[in-house]
C-alpha cells in the first residue's frame, strides 16, 4: 500500500471576463465582469495601477466598478479549488473555473490561510503579494443568484485572496505556484476577513502585518485602535 504524496501547487486555470450588462450591477451602465471563464495560452499579469483608476492584472479581464474593485493592491483574486468543490457540494450544482469571479483556480493552495504578505511565484517570472481577502457583494449575490449568499459566504470565512504584483510575467495553466516568502507573523487572509466582517475586535492585530497589509483593512485598524485605546 503506498501512501498519497500531497497534491503539487498548480494554477488549474487562468480565468477572465468581459464586460456585460447585468441588472445586479450598480457601476456605471450596470455592467460587471464578473462572469470570468478560462483562456487559453499565456496571459500577462501587471500592475494595473492605484485603485479608482486601475483596473485589473490580467490582460483581456474587465473589471467595470472602479471605485470597489481592482487597483494595485486587488490586481489579481485567487479562489482555490477545492474550495470550489466544497460550495459545489453545499449549493448542489456544478461550479466551474472562475464562477466566483477569480482570475487565478489554484489546487493544492491554501489561498484563505495564506499569511498576508506571503509571496507566490507562478510560472517563471510572476510573483505576487498575498493582501487581503475578497468582501461579497451585491454583485457577486446577483452572479451566483443564491438565497442571502453574502451572509452564506461571509459565515464560512474562506474568502479566498486578493494579490497584488510584486514582478508581471505571463503565465498559464498548469504553471506551479511557490511560495517564495513567508512572513514572521500569524495574520492569515482568513482572520483578515473576520476582522473585516463580524469579528470586529481583531482588527488591532491585523497591523502586525505592516505595509503588506491592504491599506484599506489597515486604516479600518488603526481608526478601530484610535476609538478604542483601552482594548487595542
């Protein structure tokens, strides 16, 4: 009988999307791209530049809601797979690559106990920075069309990861994914998102994270220290 070797850390598929209009979307003409499949071939992964401004990192994938989406610092969103297949499980209908709106299916990735800060080479040039986790909104809620889905998503805490780009490079599936850099310290992407959502009293130690952290999760911190000094 021989034992099972751990599953290698893959990039399954590269997913991206084009605009639509959609009736669940408040951006501008109610167009969303949220609706990502995967592509083929080499796709290029850059800095899309500041938030408000800056899009997405994936070449050919829209995002249409500046003002929430996209930017340096939520240039590429990672679900992994066997995530997937827990909510394929939970919901009772097959999701495929992309169907939470990520542009990176990893297998054999722990994407939502991922550290901040920790750095994923994929591919032979691509390194990105693990910032944060992935808030559900309304347009995600209208994408999947599932009862109360926000507070469903918010409650398993597994929200996968935000990355922003360290070095651009092209990559493609079946590219492997190394961690390169670990931080010093225990905030993972899953404690990010508690603090960010129902667990409001573990803000403060998310700053341990430095300047890895996603400047909006860290100013929500330091303004939760600042109004309550005595629990900090």
């Amino acid at each position: 009988m021989t034992s099972m070797e751990p599953t290698r850390p893959t990039l399954l598929t590269v997913n991206a999307g084009r605009p639509a209009a959609v009736p669940y979307s408040d951006a501008p003409g109610g167009l969303t791209g949220m609706d990502k499949r995967p592509v083929d071939g080499p796709v290029h992964i850059s800095d899309p530049g500041p938030k408000g401004t800056g899009g997405s990192g994936v070449a050919g994938d829209a995002v249409c809601d500046l003002r929430h989406h996209g930017g340096s610092d939520q240039a590429v969103y990672a679900f992994a797979r066997e995530e997937l297949d827990v909510w394929e499980r939970e919901l009772g209908r097959p999701l495929t690559n992309g169907a939470f709106g990520e542009n990176l299916t990893t297998r054999g990735v722990e994407v939502s106990r991922a550290l901040i800060g920790e750095r994923w080479r994929i591919g032979p040039d691509l390194v990105l920075e693990v910032t944060s986790g992935r808030i559900p909104c309304r347009t995600f809620a209208g994408h999947l069309d599932e009862p109360r889905w926000v507070k469903r998503f918010t409650r398993a805490a597994a929200p996968g990861a935000y990355l922003r780009v360290i070095a651009p490079g092209a990559v493609r599936a079946g590219d492997p994914v190394e961690i390169v850099h670990r931080p010093d310290h225990d905030v993972t992407v899953e404690r990010e998102f508690l603090a960010s959502t129902t667990r409001r009293e573990l803000l403060p130690g998310l700053l341990a994270a430095g300047e890895a952290l996603h400047p909006e999760a860290a100013r929500a911190a330091r303004e939760y220290v600042a109004a309550n000094p005595a629990g900090a």
